[in-house]
C-alpha cells in the first residue's frame, strides 16, 4: 500500500469493519472502503476500473471456525476472480502461503512441487484458493502471478514475531523438535516482490516463492529474540507426540464447550513449529532477476527496534 502510493498509484483498500488499523490507512492518501469480500456486490465495484488487483484477504490464523475459512478464502476468492475477471484487470496478484506445499522434508521444494494438505483448515483452504486462482488463469485467462510467502514478519506485524516474543517473556515458550526450520521473510522483501510481479510480464502465470534468502532453527530464532530484550533463550523441550496429543485434547475441549478463546496449542502450530522444510526463491532470481534487497540480520534488527516501542507492561520488555 504505502509503495504503491509512493511509487503514485491510486490506491484503494479494502477493510474490515472495526479493524484497528484503519486510523493509520486513512492518514494516507488513498481511499479506504470497508466491508468484505463475501459481498459481491462491492467486490465487482472495487475491481471495476482497476488496473492491478493485490488479493491478501485470507483467514489468517490456527484456530477457528471451519466455516470462516470456507467462506472466506475459497468462496471469497471464486468472489473476487470473477469480479476480476469481468472487470477485465491487467494484473491479479494472489498471495499465497509456503503451506500449500506440505509438510515434505529431506528435498528443497520449489515451485514446481505439487500442493499437499495439511488436515488443516488455514493450509487446505489456501490450497483450494490458490486452485481456484489457477483455474480462472487457465480458463478465463485472468492474468494471475501467485506469492508462497514463508513466515513473513517486520513492524507492524501482529502475529508471528510479537506473539513469539510474548511467550519468551512469559516464560511459556517451548519447543518439541531440535533443529525446526524457518525461513523468515522481512516484509519490505515481500513488498519488493509484489511490486515487480504487478508490472512484469514475464510474472503472469507464475508463482514465487519468497523469502529472506536464509533459513534458522526455530530456537536460534528465539534466542535472537530473547537476547535482543535483555533475556535468557528458552531452553525447554517436549516429547513431540506429548505435544501433539495435548494440542489435540485442547482443540476437543474447547470445541465441545464451545470456547471462544484459542486453545494454548492447537494440531496446526505443532506441525507448523515442528518441521525441517526447505524452500528455495531461486525461480525469483531467474526469472526475474530478483533478490531479497533486505538481509534477515537487517531485518530482525529494525523489526527488533520496533517491537520496543510496543506496551512494554504488555510484553515486559526492558
């Protein structure tokens, strides 16, 4: 959003109703609609006269109502496919997830790979969605190029770096595999990216992955964190299986009482948390000659500086 302004595209977004961040969009200069893309209606009045459409709306969590995900990300996106399609854009831009490929490990998987589920609702359902997307790209012939972010993080990030930094100052982080894999992405990297494809020819019809350039272990991750706040790394292993079937107790009790809070593990985190999966961006390199401009360390450092300026009452932080 704020690159395309500055690179002076007229942008408009679409929010939810009641989304926290809505101050901040609107101190720039765009137009802010809210709503959702259930609604076919706005959908088509959005697209109409749109030159580059970047689809991110997804139901972004391990934890929820299988029905959200369901309309969300596979009925949303036959929504806004068709209303791209008729609205004839030059550009459609879907972000995807390093999920849809499975939890395959011992081969580096690119994008050739063939999409493999989870028997999760996040994962399967960003499969569907991003089936459905190629399927209006061979059908129709909306000019679709495809992102398979991997863990994304930066400031403003609300999910993956913050909420693991909670629970290293809480004392509640703890791992169930030794040498877990992450492959982080800075998001001015993922932006960076975005960009490019949204003008290149050479992007329609295909899909990148897209990361840091390097991988970690999920500890060494947590150590950089914990270091970072003035804090002792966390240390504390659990048998995987006991992790596994505790998460899945969880997700039972707090399905039959019907609890709307999330369980403290669900099946989803500890197969996420608990992988050794390698992902390669080399297609970014050649085919369009791109390179994350960002390194991890720089990176983690400025999303290090910003997270200090978050509640410290909150997070604890020194």
């Amino acid at each position: 959003m704020r690159r395309n302004i500055e690179e002076g595209n007229s942008v408009t977004v679409l929010t939810l109703p009641g989304d926290p961040g809505i101050p901040d969009i609107e101190s720039l200069d765009c137009e802010v609609v809210t709503g959702t893309i259930c609604d076919v209606g706005l959908v088509e009045e959005l697209c109409r006269g749109r030159d580059v459409i970047f689809h991110c709306a997804a139901v972004v969590t391990d934890w929820g109502p299988k029905r959200l995900f369901t309309e969300v990300n596979i009925e949303g996106m036959e929504k806004v496919c068709r209303a791209a399609v008729k609205a004839e854009v030059k550009r459609f831009v879907e972000i995807s997830t390093n999920d849809v490929f499975g939890l395959v490990e011992g081969v580096v998987i690119d994008e050739g790979f063939p999409y493999k589920t989870w028997g999760e609702p996040y994962p399967d359902t960003k499969i569907a969605a991003t089936e459905i997307a190629w399927r209006y790209f061979r059908d129709y012939k909306l000019p679709v190029t495809m992102v398979y972010p991997c863990w994304v993080y930066g400031p403003g990030d609300k999910t993956f770096l913050p909420l693991t930094a909670d629970a290293i100052v809480k004392g509640e982080m703890l791992f169930w595999r030794k040498d877990v894999l992450v492959w982080p992405t800075y998001i001015d990297n993922l932006i960076d990216l975005l960009m490019l494809i949204s003008k290149s020819d050479d992007a329609i019809g295909e899909g990148f992955l897209v990361h840091d350039g390097e991988s970690t272990t999920f500890q060494a991750f947590c150590t950089m964190i914990a270091e970072s706040l003035g804090l002792k790394g966390p240390r504390l292993h659990i048998p995987y299986g006991a992790v596994y079937a505790t998460a899945l107790v969880m997700e039972v009790i707090w399905s039959l009482l019907r609890l709307k809070t999330r369980p403290l593990l669900t099946t989803y985190t500890v197969k996420n948390l608990g992988s050794r999966l390698q992902f390669s961006i080399g297609k970014a390199d050649r085919k369009l000659r791109w390179k994350p401009p960002v390194s991890f360390t720089d990176g983690f450092d400025e999303t290090m500086r910003w997270l200090k300026t978050l509640d410290r009452k909150k997070l604890k932080l020194k």
